[in-house]
C-alpha cells in the first residue's frame, strides 16, 4: 500500500480497493436535518444502511444526528441521520381525523 495515501486518509474514513479515501460522514452529506424535519408527521419509506429492505414508517421526531420512525405496529425505530440511504413520501398518506 502507497503510504501517502494512507497518510492522506483521515479518521473516520474507509479505503477501498481502488486507494481512493471515502470519508464515512459525507457519504449521505444529502440527508440533512432540515430536509428530514420537513416530513414530519408524514409516511416515507426509509432505505438504511444497517438494514437489508427498505422499511416504511411515520417520521416522530428529528433532531441533528438522530430520527425517530414509528412503524405500523407501533415499535419505535432510532437511526442516525448518515444511516439513511435515501427516502421518499407515501403517494396516500392516511387522512387525521379533525
């Protein structure tokens, strides 16, 4: 292995095969706290990084570095903010009563 590369890689990175430093906390730098505290009290289906499918939940609460989801059943899911892949709001979302 080249050791400038290594040396260029900071904490917190990963390399691969190619020895290109991909730093972990820009990976999902897209999923921002602003943009997941619109879609609050609404359905999205989540894409996880710790997770194999795709999972479908209404978005409690957000803060900087966490989102809380709660599925259909009522468990509670936590995850980090850079362990969402990507998102996207349910078509029907179910109507509150007034």
């Amino acid at each position: 292995m080249n050791s400038d590369v290594a040396l260029s890689c900071q904490k917190g990175s990963t390399q691969n095969m190619t020895n290109k430093c991909i730093n972990t906390s820009t990976i999902n730098s897209f999923c921002s706290y602003e943009q997941l505290e619109k879609f609050l009290g609404t359905i999205c289906i989540f894409n996880l990084t710790f997770m194999d499918r795709s999972i479908t939940g209404m978005v409690k609460e957000v803060n900087k570095n966490f989102i809380l989801l709660e599925m259909r059943d009522g468990r509670l899911l936590c995850a980090r903010i850079d362990c969402v892949l990507g998102f996207g709001m349910v078509k029907n979302q179910p109507v509150e009563a007034v």
